[in-house]
C-alpha cells in the first residue's frame, strides 16, 4: 500500500476540521494538550487531525493537519512521500490572510514543496474577484492554484486536491 | 565463589530471584543456553545491573537509534575509545558534552531493564550464582525483585496479546484498508504520533525506532491502533513501490480536458486553470512594492521539509485518477 501525505495547513477556525470530515474515509483526532509538551509556545488546547482518502486497492492519501504547535514536530513525518500543501484561508475575516501569510513564508522558502490555496468562507457570487484579491493580498506567484472551496462540500475539497496534484505533476514534468 | 548452579528448566529465573533477594546476597546470576548467555547483579538483594546478549544494543548505538547523538559522533568517540580502551563509550560521550550524564543514567538503566525482562522469560538453559561478584558499573538499578517479577510478568502478558495481531517486529504496519465503523476517532497523542509513522513502508521495528519509544512500548500503542481497526499488518512482509504500481495512461487523465480547477460552482463546475491562465499584470506602484517583512514565528520556523522528488510522477497520475472519482 502506497501512502502519500497532503498537509493541511490553515489557522484556527479556517475550516481543517470541516474540511477532513468532508473528504475523508477516516478522521482522527488527538486533543490531549500532552502533545504540545514539547513546545511550551503552542497555544493550549492544541490538536492534531488526521485524515485518510482511499485512493484504490494500492494507494492512499493521508491528509494531516498538525496545530501549528507541533507542526516542527512532525517535520521528519512529514517529509516522507509528502505531495505538498493545501494552505486553507478564512476568506470571511482579516486575520485569514494575516495568517495565511505566515505559514506561505514558510513554503516559499522551501520552494520544492507544491502548495495551493483553498479559500474557504468565501463570498462566491464573484469569484474571479475573490482569486485576484487573494492573489493580490497573498502576493502569489502565477504558478500558485488559488481555488474557492466550500469545506462542506466534497466537490470543491476535490478540486483543491486536484489543483495540488497538477502543481506536483507540474513540477515532476519540469524537474523541479 | 559459585554457590549455586542448577536449570532454568527445574527452578525459573523469577524463583531464584526471590532467593536472592530473602538472603540479600551480593552476586552474579549467570545463565546461559545455547542461543546466548546473560548476567543478573545483585546488590545486597536488589537487582542493580543486567546484560543479555539477546536485546544487547550497544548503548552508543542505542543514542544513535534515538537520534540524541549522530553515527558520526558515535564513530569518532569509538575511535577514541580505541586509544584508551579502559574508558567506556558513555563516559566518553559525556567528556565531550555529546550527552548529559542524566540522559546516559536514563539510557543505561533503561538497557539494563530490558536484559532482565528479556532473562526472566528463559524457561531452559543453566544457571549459577557467583556469590560477591560485583558488576563494577557505576549506574545501577536498585529495584526491589518482586517489583521487577510483577512487570515482568506484566510484560510477558501483554506480549503474548500484541504477538496475537504483531506476529513480529518485521511487519509492516499501514492504514487498515476498511475504515472503522466510526467516522470520528479520538486518539491520543502518542497514537497519533505513530500512526502518522505507519505509513505501510516502515517495519514496526522502524516505526518503534522513528518514534523513540521502545519497541515494548511501541507495540503496545500499535496493538491498539490495530484493534480500533485503524491500522493492520499488511501480509508478509512485502513494500509496494511506486513501480509496482499500475499507472492509468496520462491521456486518461485528460480526457474532459481538465486542467486544474480553481473555482467551485456546485451546479455546473466550471475550472479555470491559474497554471494557464495569465494573471492581471501588476501595476508599476505594485510592482515596486517590497515583500512585507512577515515576522517568521516559532510556530512555523523550520516545519514541514517536503523532500524533494518524494512523490513520483507515475503515482502522481494514479492519485489523479483517484482523486476524481472522489
């Protein structure tokens, strides 16, 4: 069984939860604040999701969304057949791209890992709009998949998973 | 002097404990059988060191498992130890200030430990008692016997249920491919770490190994994964590799002209590619504007370092197929 590894990565309340449920064929969670031990500056109440998406017969996707406190803690997990990032963005509130900005430093300095955002929350009678004012706000690169997803809706989930995996294709293609 | 000897098939280890522990003798429990040989030393009646050549890793290798030091570290204080054999690898590493004292004591007596579970199961070889022999090592146990009888015991029991679903530590473990019944599963941290770690590559003994727990301990956290159904023992030992994989043809991927979706339209989906599509071009205010000195936190300094290539492109085109039957 070949496992490949997506992180989830988006602040508290962008929607990681909701989102795992959607998709997922298995959601985990680990609450306990013990995990957080190791990083005093993690926020209490810190937790960890996991979810898994059946593939096939010889594939499964494992998508993990670490609290930001223990996400240097999974570095090494991690690492391992990892695809790349969904970096999810609260598009209803300022704070969302405050945050998003955060951790899309941290992808942009490791330049081999594909990334998409997957804006949640989103005012949907425009989209075109809310792409170009993401782009815009989150000073993106055109290679950068900016997709509107609904975390309840299995569909869209779908698409950002696709856009992600295009990106990887993309990259492999290229050699970079 | 040997004032005891006899068979481990007529008196078990855990009675010859006792014995020793009732006269708080000082000495060396020595057994031997064909397959390896161990010492148990006791201090005025409490077990104070113990080697068995069966689960003897050496500690320096032992660090290096842990990654608390580094093969290289490890070599260069093995080298030096060639130069003045008197001295041991755990003083030395702690000479350098490779490891703390503390850390080496944790280490030695968790080692020491492991021997005497590892003795106490032997149910045939032979035995003697050297009375006032010494193990002349600094660090030490001092545990009472009847403790270390009880979670031996408890030991012994537990791996007799862990083997029922862990045959042995060279299985490979992965996400069972039948969800549980339940949708939702809370699982503590330590599950969780390795169940991130079951990745249906790693042997459980590289899981243990990756998680730094011992393999005892390990074991029983994997037991439990696989009774909640979250985890299996893939059958025998075999690793699927991106190769042996059967790849859809590219063109299959292709077929509704799809390229990445970006937008959600529930209705009727409607995917505009940003990998195609040209973004408006940035104004000369905009163009001139810096990178926003973003403060680079301790929540994310240093996280996740995908490594490069880590995904093959055949089974990138496998999960993009599966993916769109989602």
């Amino acid at each position: 069984m070949a496992c490949v590894n997506v992180l989830l990565a988006g602040a508290e309340g962008s929607g990681k939860t909701t989102f795992l449920k959607t998709i997922a064929d298995v959601v985990v969670l680990s609450t306990d604040n013990g995990i957080v031990d190791t990083d005093p500056k993690a926020p209490a109440g810190a937790y960890s999701e996991f979810g898994r998406v059946r593939i096939d017969e010889a594939v499964t996707m494992s998508v993990y969304s670490p609290s930001p406190g223990v996400l240097d803690s999974m570095r090494n997990v991690l690492a391992g057949n990892m695809l790349g990032a969904v970096i999810l963005v609260d598009r209803s509130s300022e704070e969302g791209f405050d945050d998003a900005q955060r951790l899309l430093k941290m992808f942009r300095a490791r330049r081999k890992a594909p990334f998409v955002i997957a804006l949640n929350k989103h005012n949907a009678s425009d989209p075109a709009a809310e792409i170009a004012e993401a782009r815009k706000r989150l000073r993106l690169d055109e290679g950068v998949p900016v997709i509107l997803v609904s975390a309840l809706d299995r569909g869209s989930l779908r698409n950002s998973l696709l856009a992600l995996l295009f990106t990887a294709l993309e990259g492999a293609d290229t050699g970079g | 002097m040997t004032v005891l000897t006899g068979s481990l098939g007529v008196f078990g280890l855990p009675d010859i404990f006792r014995l020793m522990s009732h006269y708080n003798m000082t000495g060396a429990l020595k057994v031997a059988r064909e397959s390896g040989e161990g010492v148990v030393y006791f201090r005025e009646g409490s077990v104070d060191f113990a080697f068995s050549s069966l689960t003897r890793e050496f500690l320096g290798q032992r660090l290096v498992t842990a990654k608390l030091i580094t093969q290289g570290q490890l070599r260069r204080i093995l080298d030096e130890q060639k130069k003045s054999p008197t001295k041991r690898t755990g003083d030395l590493l702690v000479d350098k200030g490779i490891v703390s004292a503390e850390l080496l004591n944790t280490f030695i007596k968790e080692q020491i430990q492991d021997a005497i579970f590892d003795l106490l199961q032997w149910e045939t070889g032979t035995f003697s008692v050297e009375e006032n022999e010494v193990s002349g090592q600094e660090v030490g146990l001092s545990v009472s016997v009847e403790n270390l009888i009880m979670e031996s015991s408890r030991r012994i029991e537990e791996w007799e249920l862990i083997r029922r679903r862990i045959p042995n530590l060279d299985v490979v473990v992965r996400m069972a491919p039948t969800p549980p019944a339940s949708m939702e599963i809370n699982i503590k941290p330590e599950e969780w770490a390795l169940l991130v770690l079951s990745d249906g590559q790693r042997t459980v003994r590289e899981v243990a190994a990756a998680s730094e727990r011992s393999e005892f301990e390990a074991c029983k956290i994997i037991y439990g994964l696989v009774s909640t159904g979250l985890l299996d023992v893939a059958s025998g030992q075999a690793r699927h590799t991106p190769q042996d994989l059967e790849v859809p043809a590219i063109e299959d991927l292709f077929v509704d002209e799809v390229t990445v979706p970006t937008v959600f339209e529930p209705e009727e989906p409607e995917f505009v590619s940003p990998l195609v599509a040209t973004p408006p071009a940035p104004t000369p205010q905009q163009a001139e504007e810096k990178e926003p000195d973003f403060v680079e936190t301790s929540e994310f300094a240093g996280a996740v370092q995908p490594s490069e290539g880590s995904v093959d492109k055949a089974t990138l085109m496998r999960l993009i197929a599966g993916v769109r039957k989602l």
